[in-house]
C-alpha cells in the first residue's frame, strides 16, 4: 500500500512539472502562480513519501536484523 501511495505521488509530481514547463505566465501574473504551488506540492508529497520509504526500510531491518539474532541464538 505504502508503495502504491509513493508512486502516486511521483506520478502526481511528474504531471506538475510537465504542466510546469508547458505553461507560460500570463502578463501580471506571478510567474508560478498555481503550477508554482503544484510543484511545491509534489516537492513536499516526494519527500514525505521518501520519509515513509526510509522508516519502512528502517522497521524492516529491525525486524530481519532481530529474526537473524534469534535464529542465531536458537542454533
């Protein structure tokens, strides 16, 4: 599920920046108006999704590094 979350949110942020990139401002507009916050959107996403990537990987570790030691402990 955690996978799917993070691939949604790198789906989502290359959609932002190809919409980023083919958009041009329009006279008086602040140059990245919405495409702006959209990219600053999927910049924070990409790096939640990271984070949650990172402590997954972490619980994960902890969990075979103590299945290893207890294996090792049983022979």
């Amino acid at each position: 599920m955690r996978l799917g979350i993070f691939l949604g949110f790198l789906i989502g942020a290359a959609i932002a920046s190809l919409l980023g990139s083919a958009e041009t401002p329009k006279p008086g507009e602040e140059p990245g108006g919405i495409v702006g916050k959209l990219k600053r959107q999927a910049e924070e996403a990409r790096a939640a999704a990271r984070e949650a990537a990172e402590q997954k990987q972490a619980e994960m570790l902890r969990d075979w590094d103590r299945t290893r030691h207890h294996d090792v402990a049983d022979h």
